[in-house]
C-alpha cells in the first residue's frame, strides 16, 4: 500500500511511500500488529514475522485450527 506520511524531524512529507500492515486473525476480525514502512510486501516474509513475534503467530495458528474442527485437510466435512 502507498501512503502519504508527515515525519516531523526534518517537517518533510513523503507520497506514496510503501507500507506492509502485518494483521492477526484475533475471535473472528483482524487486529493490526506491526506496520512496515518503507516496505515492500516481498519483502515481509513468513520467517521475518514468526521471527518478530515468537510463540505468538504459531499459537494463534493452532488456536485457530482447533475452532475450525470442521476442517481436514482444508476441506468441510
């Protein structure tokens, strides 16, 4: 995503300058966990965000799969 961002060191403005929102599945919706600004979305990869959040990306994986019991091998019952 581009966005357009005021730095007040320098009191300079950018456009379209690129992000990456990293979100998390949170009881149904998304929660914003981390923005990475000046960053392309090839440039956040799987590795980097378990890396950053230890434990808790893989928690919410397997908290996830246990309320989607309904699921085997990505297919419904």
């Amino acid at each position: 995503m581009g966005e357009d961002n005021l730095y007040r060191e320098g009191n300079r403005m950018t456009q379209d300058e690129p992000a990456v929102y990293i979100l998390f599945k949170s009881r149904g919706g998304f929660l914003i966990a981390d923005k990475k600004t000046s960053a392309e979305l090839a440039e956040v990869t799987d590795e980097s965000v378990r890396g950053s959040y230890p434990g808790y990306v893989d928690v919410q994986v397997q908290a996830q799969a246990r309320r989607d019991s309904g699921l085997h091998d990505g297919h419904h019952r």
